[in-house]
C-alpha cells in the first residue's frame, strides 16, 4: 500500500526518478497556454504527459509532492470540479 508517509521517504531517498504533469481541474483543461508559435495550445493537451527538466538542476521529489497535495487540497476546498480523478 501507498500512504503519503511511505511517497515522502521515496522522494526524500531519490527513487523517485520519472514525474507526470497532472492538472486537477477540468475548468483550466480548456485555458490556453501561450506559446512563442501560432500553435494552440491547452492545459489539457499537455495533462498527462512527463515532466522534463531541460538540465540537470531540478527541485527536489519532496517539493514536487508537497506542491501536487497543495493543488488537490486547494481544488477541494474550491470544489472544483474533476479533482478527484
């Protein structure tokens, strides 16, 4: 079983290697991200797919997790629709 204790001291030890892009409100699914192109571009086209630092300099697996329950916690007390997917 996975508890929120046991994804801590994951992140913490680094065996956290790979991390995915989640947005956990369908409302800003449907918002446009701006780009240097003419592409369009949604919240939702890019839900789902890995997050990729273009160096080796990225911030700790502790601060990625602690940032995504932030996020589900807050979509919650907005009830936001979706954020319990």
């Amino acid at each position: 079983m996975i508890t929120a204790t046991n994804l801590w001291k994951k992140a913490d030890r680094g065996s956290i290697e790979r991390w995915k892009i989640r947005i956990v409100d369908d409302d800003t699914k449907i918002k446009r991200i701006p780009t240097m192109d003419s592409r369009v571009l949604t919240f939702g086209d890019i839900d789902g797919t890995e997050l990729v630092f273009q160096t080796s300099h990225c911030p700790k697996a502790r601060y990625l997790y602690f940032r995504y329950v932030v996020a589900l916690l807050r979509a919650r007390r907005h009830k936001r629709k979706g954020w319990l997917q």
